[in-house]
C-alpha cells in the first residue's frame, strides 16, 4: 500500500467521523447537510496534515524502529481513540455545556478527549507502518 493511499484513507475516516460527530452535536436540518461536510473536509485535511508534520519525529532512527516494530501499536492507539470516543460520556470523561440560545445545559464528551482521540486516530492512519517495497 502506498503513503498516499493511507494518507486518503486517514483524510476520509477524519471526514467520516466529523460528520458522525455533527449529526449528535449540532444537525439543525438541510443547512447543516451542505455546510457541515466542507467544514467536515476542512478539519479533516488540517488535522491530517497537523499528523503528517507531527509525524515526522518518527523518522528519528530510533523512534522509526519502534514505532516500525510492530503495526500493533498503530493499531492499539487507533482502537483506543475510537473506544474513547465511543465510550468517554460513559467513564466520566466529560464537560456541562450551555446552549447560549435557550440558557439549557448538556453534557458533551470533554473537548480534550473528543479533540485528542479524534487527533491520535488520524495520526495512527496517516502514519501507519508500511512495509518496505521488496520486503517479505
């Protein structure tokens, strides 16, 4: 598979998710449904490239073979952002919002998490361990 590729399927699990997150969060009807996927596309390309620069430390020799050592720690950290996603509310992991409009409060996912799962998942694809051309 080829860096490009990975770096596609990272911008389109970043858009899948933003958009994932937009319809609990904030759908307000049709005008959400043309606007929110270039926001979508946006984010997702920023973060993407935000991976891809912070990524570039794993090109340190030492970090590269550990990081190269096994696929298993993209993985993990892959399958740790969308377990935390899906169940931070559940654990606690939250913070009380308030709707500015009507004065109501909600509860939403701590916007650490949310943000830093959301990161660590596209940063796990975008720099997931390739193997070399020609290696078994």
């Amino acid at each position: 598979m080829r860096r490009s590729v990975v770096i596609l399927i990272a911008w389109a699990m970043g858009w899948l998710v933003y958009m994932i997150a937009m319809v609990m969060t904030v759908y307000d009807g049709v005008l959400s449904l043309l606007f929110q996927p270039i926001m979508a596309a946006f984010f997702s390309a920023a973060f993407v490239g935000i991976a891809l620069l912070i990524g570039l430390i794993l090109r340190i020799p030492a970090i590269s073979r550990a990081w190269r050592s096994s696929r298993l720690i993209a993985v993990g950290l892959a399958a740790l952002s969308v377990f935390l996603m899906l169940f931070g509310s559940s654990m606690g992991l939250t913070q009380t919002l308030t709707d500015y409009r009507t004065g109501s409060h909600f509860v939403s996912l701590h916007w650490a998490v949310a943000f830093g799962s959301y990161f660590v998942l596209l940063f796990a694809i975008a720099n997931f361990p390739l193997r070399k051309a020609g290696a078994p």
